[in-house]
C-alpha cells in the first residue's frame, strides 16, 4: 500500500501546503507550521510531512532557540528526536535515569545549567552530524551565543512557529524561519 494511501477514509492523499496548522508528529503541544508541504486525505487526516525526518531535526535545533528554560515535554521530544534512550541520554549528561525522567514528566523543575546543557548536546548532535542541512540552515555561532543567554522559567506558553521548505523545496526565499509567540 502506498504510503501517501489512508487507511481510516479508503482515499489517496494529495498534496498541499498547509498555510498554518499544528504539528502533532513532534510530540509537541506547542508546534506550528506555516505554509508547509503536507498530503492530506479526504478525512483532513495529515498523511505525510515531505520533510518529515528533516523537520524534526529542525525542530529540536529551532527549540535550542527558546528564550525561555526549555518544559520536560520540550526536552523528551529532543530526547526522542535524537533517537536517544533515556538512559543513555542521561549518562551523556552525568544524570540518573531517574533524575531526567522526573524533568521530562514535569515532576521536578528544570535548572538553568541542566536547561543549557540539554540545548549543548543537542547542538553537537546536530552541527557535528554529516547532514549539511543543517549547517545551511543554522549558524554555530549564533546557536552557542544563544545557548550561552541567561534564560527564566516560562512565563506562559510559548508556540514555535516555523516556515520551513526544507531540502525538497526551491524557493528562491529562506528555507527556514522561526519564532516564537505567546499561545493564544
């Protein structure tokens, strides 16, 4: 079965650029894409991100951004972008499974040094990786200035919006742009 068929509606998908619309396959809440190249089928269900494994990435490199101390839900995405167990994450970052699992699941808060070094690793994961994508799209000396920002707890929640054509498209215009924008 093709992979751009859905199951629950019997129909072929088509493409279409989303305008804006959630992103729920980051595992994230807060994630918002602008005019995004989607194949959506006839129930509405969104079928296929074109730049899917892409974008992921994106998204944990685009949260390195946050101005505000990162959630738990924020860093478990990370963790699972990174393809990471937590376990092994947490040995990469000199902390018990135990002590990452109560942050993750929001049952202790989030340090300042525990919130740099989250967005440290996921930066040497990411600009040392073999994928030029990303050294197109982010400049490493604006992430480690961004991560070296003293940073406060949130206050509210803040929506990643993200405009990306990632590496399928040709637009003549940035391939990605993001910010980030109090919830409504």
């Amino acid at each position: 079965m093709p992979s751009d068929y859905c199951t629950r509606c019997d129909s072929e998908a088509t493409l279409e650029v989303a305008g804006e619309r959630p992103y729920p396959g980051s595992g994230l809440d807060n994630i918002i894409l602008h005019d995004v190249q989607i194949r959506v089928c006839k129930c509405g269900e969104s079928l296929l991100l074109k730049a899917a494994p892409t974008l992921q990435k994106v998204i944990a490199v685009c949260l390195a951004f946050k101005p505000v101390l990162l959630s738990g839900s924020e860093i478990r995405a990370m963790r699972s972008i990174l393809r990471l167990k937590s376990k092994d994450l947490a040995e990469k970052l000199g902390v018990g499974p135990e002590h990452l699992s109560r942050i993750e699941n929001g049952h202790e808060p989030i340090s300042p040094q525990f919130d740099k070094l989250i967005r440290l690793r996921v930066a040497l994961e990411f600009l040392e990786s073999e994928d030029d994508v990303f050294r197109e799209l982010f400049s490493t000396e604006l992430l480690l200035k961004a991560i070296d920002e003293k940073r406060d707890e949130d206050q509210g929640n803040l929506e990643l919006h993200i405009s990306y054509r990632g590496p399928y498209s040709s637009a003549e215009t940035d391939p990605l742009e993001f910010t980030f924008e109090q919830a409504a």
